[in-house]
C-alpha cells in the first residue's frame, strides 16, 4: 500500500494543486497514423576525372545538395488538404514549431485541427543546408537590428502591448532559432524545391512567411498544386503584369522595387483563393529615423497594390490588417506571437469560407 501511495501522490498532489490555483489541464494527446521526413527536389554535380579510391580530393565524385528538407506529420481523421509552412529569411522550420516562451507553435495547432502538417528548409538554409555552390558565412553580430525590424520594438525595448513575451529567455530563444545562409540564395532553387514538394504530395495549401511570400507567388505561378496562399507579411517578391508594374516605393531602408511577368502566368494567382496578413506598428507616413518600421510602411503599401491586382483580373485576394479586426501588438511573426491561437482561428475560418477545410 506505501509503494502504491508513493506511485499515486505526484498525481494527486498535481490534481489538488489544479483545482485550488485554477492551473491550465494538460493538452489532450495528439494521434498521429504517420510522420517523417525527406529531401525533395535539388541536383547532383560530379567532380571532373575518376574516383580512385583511397585517393583524397573531389575527382569522381558527388554532391546531393540544394534540396529541401520536409518534416511532416498526419495525425488521424486528417483532413483532405495539407498545410505546407514556409519560413522567412534568416528563418528555418523552427518558426513554426514551439514559439520562443514554449507555447504550441502552428505546426501543433493545425495538427490538433486535423491537418496535415509539412515543415519546409528551403534550400542552403537549416536542415537542407547542402549547397552546390560555396558561399562565405557571416558571424557579425546583428541581432539589434533584427529585433528593431521584426517590430518586437526599438531595442532594448518592447513596444507597449506587443504581443511577445517579456521574459528574457524567450528573447533569447528568438535569436537562436535564426540560422544564415549556406550558399547563395536563388529563387529557382527555392522554388524548384518546394515546387517538387507539391508534385510529390499532391494538392495543399501554401503558408508562408515573410521571405517566402514572394517566392510562394512564384510556386503557385509553376504548380497547379497549390490551392490556395495563406501568406504572412510578405514583403518582397510581388509581381505584376506586364504594362501594369507600379513605381519603386523608396524608403529608409531603399527603394522596394516589383517584378513584371507576362499576363497569361499573373493569372495562376487569380485562380486561387489568397489571403495576407499584417501586424501592428506599421506607420503610413515615413519614418526616416527608424529604417525597420519604415521598411514596412512601403511593403505593406506595395501588399495592397499588388492585392488589387490579383482582383483586377478577377482573383480572390484579400489584405487583413490584424489591428483593424481588434487583434493588436503583433509582430513580424504573428503565428508565434502570445495570441498565436486567435491568429490560427482566422485561418481556421478562412479555409472553411473557402471549402479548403
């Protein structure tokens, strides 16, 4: 009976401690029927010559690289379309997965809404690090500036009601989850990849970030796949039909140029259902004197044109401000931030509006 008791008292203490301080239950467990990971797309080079074994240098041989790596998961009673998540720059899969103060990240919320979740490294950056091409890897150190253009605040300071944590640790875990590039970033090679992705695992909607955003217009410009774009801050990469190219934006940070493609592959992106979306503490009038929030004011404003664009030519875009529906203080990572579950329940809701769900 002492042994039996001595088993049972942590958890009963636990249950006690529960019912009177009024401590969060436990998530429910997650039911998985599948999950893994792989490489997708990518090349091979061969160095020039014979391999002779036992004999050092490259002459023969070769180098798998420029794919990108996929974590994926599918938990039971999945339902019929995955997400595909895509990082920002200087991002890898980890911004998706727990946030830095330790909360269930995208990966897990949309898991616990039965979706199947894919994780994406892009090319030369975090788990799909292998490039054919050499590039020099800097360690300047620059996480001030991040922290300013990130919109967490203006460093040492968080911007008041930001939605990120005020714990140290947490700043701490947002700075390790930034990786640098292991080869010079190319769009194709990026695209190419993820492009591979669709092929392999059939229709799916698209999430990115930041970055990706304008490479996700390329992927959905290359495969028909891609059912629909749930884009976070995208800030560069926007394109426009030919004789329809807008002026550059200049800036702070310089100007912020789009890119003209013929008619018939703009229309790709009509064809879909797209939906943006931006966080708070972007200004509508210059701010010469803090180049991050400036950066923003001219991509949030090229976001809108290129939005009337797709629905010019009939398409279903739409730019969300998440301020404008009550949810203020968020960062450059809305889906990471302290109201990450009310963010995901905008995409809950978006994809049931759309039959995607």
């Amino acid at each position: 009976m002492t042994r039996l008791l001595q088993r049972l008292l942590p958890a009963l203490l636990a249950g006690v401690a529960s019912a009177c301080f009024g401590a969060a239950p436990a998530p429910a467990p997650i039911a998985l029927q599948a999950q893994g990971s792989f490489a997708v797309g990518g090349s091979v080079v061969q160095g020039p010559g014979t391999d002779e074994p036992g004999k050092p240098g490259a002459a023969g041989q070769t180098l798998h690289g420029d794919h990108a790596r996929v974590v994926f998961q599918i938990p039971a009673n999945p339902r019929a379309l995955p997400l595909v998540m895509w990082h920002g720059y200087g991002e890898f899969m980890k911004t998706w997965e727990t946030t830095p103060d330790g909360r269930e990240g995208f990966q897990t919320i949309f898991l616990r809404r039965r979706f199947p979740v894919y994780l994406v490294d892009q090319p030369r950056r975090g788990g799909a690090d292998r490039s054919t091409l050499a590039t020099r890897i800097s360690a300047e150190p620059d996480e001030q500036r991040w922290f300013n253009v990130f919109r967490l605040g203006v460093w040492p300071r968080l911007y008041p009601g930001v939605q990120f944590s005020d714990d140290p640790e947490a700043l701490n875990q947002f700075f390790r989850q930034m990786v640098p590039d292991t080869g010079p970033l190319d769009t194709d090679v990026a695209v190419s990849a993820v492009s591979a992705l669709f092929d392999r695992i059939g229709p799916a909607v698209l999430v990115t970030h930041s970055h990706s955003g304008g490479m996700g217009w390329e992927t959905v410009m290359r495969n028909p796949n891609v059912r629909a774009v749930v884009a976070y801050e995208p800030g560069s990469g926007f394109v426009f039909p030919e004789g329809e190219l807008p002026a550059a934006m200049p800036s702070a940070t310089g100007p912020l140029s789009a890119t003209a493609v013929p008619l018939d592959r703009f229309q790709a992106l009509t064809r879909i259902p797209i939906v943006l979306y931006y966080g708070d503490n972007i200004p509508t009038s210059p701010q010469p004197d803090n180049p991050g929030l400036d950066n923003w004011r001219v991509r949030l404003a090229m976001a809108r044109l290129w939005v009337d664009a797709v629905n010019r030519h009939g398409g279903d875009a739409r730019l969300v401000a998440l301020p404008e529906l009550g949810l203020r203080g968020n960062t450059h990572f809305p889906f990471a931030d302290l109201n990450n579950v009310e963010v995901a329940n905008l995409v809950s809701a978006f994809l049931a509006e759309k039959r995607l769900d």
